[in-house]
C-alpha cells in the first residue's frame, strides 16, 4: 500500500514503488475505474483492446476484434460515399 497527496489543482503523483509494480513510464496513460467505495487504476494499452474490462457493462461480454473490423466497415463505406 502507498499512499499520496492530492495538489490544489487535483493532481496526484503515483508512488514510485506502485509505477514500478504496474510498469508505467514517463507518459504512459491510466484510466481510473469506480468499482464501488473503490477506484481502480489501470494502465492504458495502446489500442481499443488495452481498454477491456475498464468500463462496466450488462449483457454478454463484447468481442472488441468484432467491434473493430465492424467501425473499419463503416469508416471504408463513409468514406466510399
């Protein structure tokens, strides 16, 4: 467990031993997830795919391959248009 400050203008600076654990780098990106009493950082990959799992959602489980060919789809027909 570490613990950090938040600054005037609601910055936090993540612990070096947590950045360490989690493999975060200078301008490496996070998202923040609320489960609950509780947030959840998690390190941002870097495409749709590194985003699983970060936003709740009802119904069965997305297949992210499905929904990137299927916006790949309608970009190419928009842009054919």
């Amino acid at each position: 467990m570490a613990e950090a400050s938040v600054s005037a203008k609601g910055q936090i600076t993540i612990p070096k031993s947590i950045r360490r654990l989690m493999g975060l780098k200078a301008k490496d990106k996070v998202v923040f997830v609320p489960d609950g009493e509780r947030i959840i950082l998690q390190p941002v990959k870097g495409d749709l795919l590194g985003l699983y799992g970060s936003v709740k959602h009802e119904g069965p489980p997305l297949d992210f391959k499905k929904v990137r060919r299927g916006a790949a789809a309608g970009m190419a027909k928009k842009t054919l248009r």
